[in-house]
C-alpha cells in the first residue's frame, strides 16, 4: 500500500468479518467470524471479480500491529452501533 493510500486514524471505520468461504482469514491471520477490524487504505478495484466487489487493508480494530491484510468487501459488513434484527 503506498502511503497516499493510507487512511488517517479519524478516518478508519471498523467492520465485522462474517460468514464466508474464505479459510484464509482464520488460518493466516488468526481473524474469526466476528472479528471486529478497522480499515487502513483507501478501497481498491476488485480485479475483475466483478463490479460491486472491492478490497482493501485492514487490521483487527485492538490491535496497534502495523501488518495489514487484504479483505474483500462482501466477507465483511460496517459496524453503524444499531441493533440488526432477523425475521
């Protein structure tokens, strides 16, 4: 990621890792369903996997780690702080 890309700590909001089925998360990264992340980076294309796909770099929203790693925006959902019902 190069620094332009890099979101200042004011802007980095955080995101809820759901259900996928993707492995990777879990086995590289130690990342579980639930796992509340912070994004770093700007979002990037999606490489053409499709147009409503994006990615960027996040890293787990209690951590002060400088690693970040890549996550696709349909394996996670915004944090908004209000209660989700299902019926």
């Amino acid at each position: 990621m190069k620094p332009s890309e890099m979101l200042s700590p004011a802007e980095q909001e955080e995101y809820i890792l759901i259900a996928n089925t993707c492995t990777n998360y879990e086995a590289m990264y130690g990342w579980k369903v639930g796992t509340v992340l912070k994004r770093v980076s700007v979002w990037y294309g999606s490489n053409g996997c499709g147009k409503n796909l994006k990615q960027a770099y996040f890293v787990p929203a209690d951590s002060n780690r400088c690693s970040s790693h890549i996550v696709w925006s349909d394996h996670i959902k915004g944090v908004t702080g209000q209660l989700e019902m299902d019926f």
